[in-house]
C-alpha cells in the first residue's frame, strides 16, 4: 500500500498491532488536503481498526474506522479544534466528532451528510 510522505504506515494502520492496514482512498485525499490547508502539523491518533480493537475503544459497531474512513486528531487546544472544524468542512468531511482532546472527522458515505456531535 502506497502512503503520501505526509501520512506514515503508523498512522494509517490499526494500533492495536494486528496488522489492518486500510484505507478509503477518498477520505485519505481529504485527509491529505486538510493537512496541507491547515499549515500544522496534524497528529493521527486512530484511523484503521479492526473489529475488536474498535471494540476496545468503544466504537460502535458501525463505526467509520472500521472501514478506514474516519481518523481522529489530536487537538488539545481551542484554535487547533477550530482550524481542523473548519477546514474539514471546506475538504469535504460529512461528520465531525469533538472529544475532550480529539476531533474525530470521518468521509463515510454510508452515514449523513453534515453530522456533528460532542463525547
């Protein structure tokens, strides 16, 4: 699998150790575009998993990570939350996610559109 120098195996693959190692090309692209638009460094916590590393987390059973559409950030501070927020709109993300230090954006076509909401 071919991975863009802004994204490493590490980042993409599932943390668990497993081995998964997918990706949905479209929202890879996004991810790829927010990353150059948002002029700082983004840092990937989770973005692949496979079913019982999901579990693990407490994804739900549907999750978008299960099909390597979704990635959480890290964004502990409040002008990061917003950049990422807004740029992710302009590249096309469908649902937004703000954790107490993450954001979670994911391009699942399988879900709404437009899709906001706060753990």
């Amino acid at each position: 699998m071919y991975f863009h120098p802004l994204f490493t195996e590490k980042e993409v693959n599932c943390n668990c150790g497993c081995g998964k190692a997918f990706y949905n090309p479209q929202h890879y692209d996004r991810m790829l575009r927010l990353r150059n638009l948002i002029g700082i460094p983004l840092v990937v916590t989770s973005w692949c998993r496979c079913v019982a590393h999901n579990k693990a987390e407490g994804g739900s059973d549907t999750s978008s990570h299960l099909d390597g559409c979704a990635t959480d950030i890290k964004a502990i501070n409040p002008i990061t939350r917003v950049k990422i927020a807004f740029y992710a709109g302009l590249v096309g993300m469908r649902g937004l996610g703000l954790g107490p230090d993450f954001i979670h954006l994911d391009s699942d076509f399988h879900k709404p559109p437009n899709r906001f909401w706060v753990y």
